[in-house]
C-alpha cells in the first residue's frame, strides 16, 4: 500500500488484526510502528522475525523516503527530519491515535526524534540497538580496527567514504560485516533475508558519507522532550552502536528501562529473537 503524503509516496504494510473479538466485545489492540534502519535499507528485515508480535499488535511496517518500495526523489531530502515527518504524516494519513514506537539502529534515532517532537503521538517507546549523537562514528571505527579483519576493515572505509556506487557494493558490504552484526551468523540465511531487501546506496552515502546528516546528529539535547515510557535494547557485543550509547539515552529520557542482551551483536533479532519480542510485547502490554 501506498500513502501520498507531503512531497513524496511511502510505501507501508499492515500485518494483524486492530480490533479482535473478546467473547461479546471487540478489543483494540495497539499499533506498533517497526522503524527500519540503514540508511539504505528497508522493512523487510522484519519480517518474519517480528511477525509473531501481531498477537499481541497491529503491525505497521514502512519504508523511508528513498528507500525500498517508497518513492525516490532528491537525495538532499534523504535526512532524518524528514524521515520523523514523513513517519508522522504516515501516522495521521492512517488515522490512528498514540502508536508503540519501535526503532532499530538508524529507526531508533528517527523514533526517538518523532517522540521528542510529537510526544502526544507516541503510548511507547522502544528503541533498539541506537545512539542519540554522531560519537558512534568514532567509537564504531575504534572497535572495528580492533576487532576486524581485512575484508572488514575496508568495508567499514567504503561506508564513512560514502563510496557505495551500486547495490552490489551494499551487497558485499553486508556480506563481509555479517559476523560483526549478528554472533549466530549463518551466511545462507543472511544471504536469503538480503536477497529479499531492495538497498538503496543514496540513502547510506548520503547518511554515512564526509559531509552525511549523521556525522552531525545530536539528539541528546532533545530526549527530556519525551514524556512516552522508554524501553531501550542494546547488544552487550554490538560494534556500530555498542551499549554505551544505550546506556548514555537511558540516563537522558527520564524513567527508561534499560535491557543489555548478554548474546547479542548488532542484530538481536537474529541473535536473541526470543528474548526481543517478549522484551518489547510485555513491555506495550504492560
């Protein structure tokens, strides 16, 4: 499905049921947002991996402006206050009230803009693997160089060179930084989940690049704006967004909840998957 909103169209998914039968009453399920990461990539690493949340959510999945099945334009426009726009235009153009905010990595720096921003339109928040402030950058490439190997290494110089010039450099990309994201990394698996995404080298060189929006972002300044009750998951072995990064959001959006998933990378929801979703479906139930 596709929603014409501002200057652009989104393309989004709806998985589960908003309202299901209670023995002689309908209830109203939340909606929870998946807020994809990259830049560059697409909702479609969720799925299925996310999909058995609808018994407890409506499911929202969407693509950012530029990327997967949502429509190109001027990449200038590829930024996150547009993404935090784009994703609340989405919110109002499908009627709904408050939504469960969930962001993974770049997802999360959006979700926790648009609740600063918009905090009447968020009931929670839950924010994955993320960072508020472009420190990530240095602390990444510091880790990298330590725990990298060759093929690794120079992936990671193609990335903060902004030097990706077709999706088969995004697909290498992905392929040799595979066991850093994920600790269970299984490379016909990847391959199959990456086979299914439609990546977008704009979006990441323009994000990533010497003259990217993340290499200036600072949300910290922000995040005492958000009033929605705050989950906050990070991977204690996470090299892009190690939980440090976590740990500094916990203490500046005031009555958070951090978890540190001990046997996760990057990727909880291939390292931990079990874990993530009774994390995040008892915390919207709760």
């Amino acid at each position: 499905m596709r929603a014409k909103i501002r200057d652009t169209e989104i393309w989004f998914d709806i998985d589960g049921a908003g309202l299901v039968p209670d023995g002689g009453a309908m209830r109203e399920r939340p909606t929870g947002f998946l807020i994809h990461g990259g830049p560059g990539s697409d909702h479609s690493g969720f799925k299925p991996s996310m999909s058995p949340l609808t018994q407890q959510m409506q499911l929202v999945y969407f693509d950012h402006r530029g990327q997967g099945r949502s429509a190109r334009g001027d990449p200038a426009r590829y930024t996150l206050d547009e993404n935090v726009e784009d994703m609340e235009a989405l919110r109002r153009h499908l009627g709904l009230g408050p939504i469960a905010s969930i962001g993974t990595s770049y997802g999360g720096m959006v979700a926790m803009a648009h609740a600063a921003r918009y905090p009447e339109a968020v009931s929670h928040l839950v924010l994955i693997v993320t960072a508020a402030h472009a420190g990530f950058h240095d602390r990444a490439q510091q880790i990298l160089r330590e725990r990298g190997n060759a093929d690794q290494i120079a992936a990671g110089e193609m990335l903060w060179a902004g030097g990706f010039r077709g999706e088969a450099d995004l697909e290498r990309y992905y392929e040799a930084m595979g066991p850093l994201y994920s600790r269970r990394w299984d490379a016909a698996a990847a391959a199959a989940t990456r086979g299914r995404a439609i990546h977008s080298p704009d979006a990441i060189n323009r994000a990533f690049g010497p003259d990217g929006f993340l290499r200036r972002l600072d949300l910290r300044p922000e995040l005492a704006r958000i009033t929605a009750p705050t989950l906050i998951l990070a991977g204690r072995h996470d090299w892009i967004c190690p939980p440090e990064f976590s740990e500094e959001i916990h203490r500046l959006i005031p009555g958070s909840t951090l978890r540190i998933f001990e046997d996760s990378s990057h990727s909880i929801r291939v390292d931990e998957p079990e874990a993530l979703r009774a994390a995040i479906a008892g915390f919207v139930a709760g």
